[in-house]
C-alpha cells in the first residue's frame, strides 16, 4: 500500500516546479529537474505526479487558486464596487506580472496556461463576472446590465493580460481601465 502523500512535500515540490518553469520554460523543464529543486528523489516525485504536464496542472491549479483567494478577500473587503473590482483585478494582474517577469520564457508559459488550465481559467472568469455583477447590483445597477459590463471589464482585462509578454502595462492601468468602464451605468 503506497504511503499517504504529505501536503507539506506536494507545496514543496509544486513550489520547486513553479521554479523551474519559470527558468526553463515548459519544454526545457524535466522531471529530474523539478525533484532536484524540491530535494526529492525521482520515483518520490513520479509518486505524486505521473508526468511533467501533471505538475504543470497542478501548478497552475496551485497559483490560480491563490489568485481567486486573494480576489476574493478583496472583493469582500471595504470601497465601493467600482474600487473593489479595481483593486481586485490589478492584484491578478500584479501577481501574473510579477511571476513573468524575470522569467525568459513568459510567452511560452502564458501559451501553456491556456492550453492546460482552460477550464480552470474560464470557471475562474465566470466566478469573477458573477461576483462583479453582485457587487454592481448591489450598488443599484440593474442585473442585466451589471452582468454584460462585468463580462466587458473581464474580456478587457483578459486583453490586457494576453498583450502582457513585452508590453509597458503596468497594474495600475488595469485599474485605470476597470474604473473607467464601471464609471457609470
């Protein structure tokens, strides 16, 4: 009977992948790599995950769902609607800046997101627009239309996330333009 896997050595090594991925790249990463960083032994990581696409999806579960958390304490905490979802959203992009930015393979690894986390990525995108239109409606907009600007500021954003490898945005124009397209109903 194979022993319980520990948490504390899945963080460990999701956090040596995250690492490595970011250093060399999906394609350039190995396994070996990844259990080297993590101080593990090969078949100790081949225990917890069958093959390098798996710790890439479980790395990018890892990081996505700290992304949703974090957003979540921010949409729940104080302001307005409009400043929440500003301060929300600039904080996802902050975070995905800050992991891409030393790293020479960010255009790669934002191909792989999409291509291995599209359910995650859209699950996460419908929690969002649903939760900035409960936000917009409570503050008096009507449903329908604090449903389609929210899909609007999310599809902007998204925009603004996919011209990231190279470009001069900064989060604080993410906030630019989420305040501005909440500006009024």
């Amino acid at each position: 009977m194979p022993a319980p896997k520990s948490e504390a050595r899945t963080k460990k090594i999701l956090a040596a992948a995250q690492a490595e991925f970011l250093a060399n790249g999906l394609r350039a990463t190995t396994m070996q790599g990844i259990a080297k960083r993590a101080g593990v032994a090969k078949p100790t990581l081949y225990a917890y995950f069958p093959d390098k696409e798996a710790v890439f999806q479980a790395t990018l579960a890892a990081v996505l769902g700290d992304m949703k958390a974090e957003a979540e304490r921010t949409l729940d905490g104080p302001g307005s609607a409009v400043e929440r979802a500003a301060a929300a959203l600039e904080n996802k992009y902050s975070r995905m800046a800050a992991l891409l930015s030393n790293s020479p393979h960010a255009g790669e690894l934002l191909d792989n997101t999409e291509a291995f986390a599209e359910q995650a990525l859209a699950e996460i995108n419908a929690w969002l627009s649903a939760r900035l239109a409960e936000l917009l409606a409570g503050e008096g907009w009507p449903r329908d239309q604090a449903s389609r600007r929210a899909d609007l500021v999310l599809a902007c954003v998204d925009g603004l996330f996919g011209a990231y490898a190279g470009s001069r945005i900064e989060p604080a124009d993410v906030g630019f333009v989420v305040r501005r397209l909440l500006a009024a109903p």
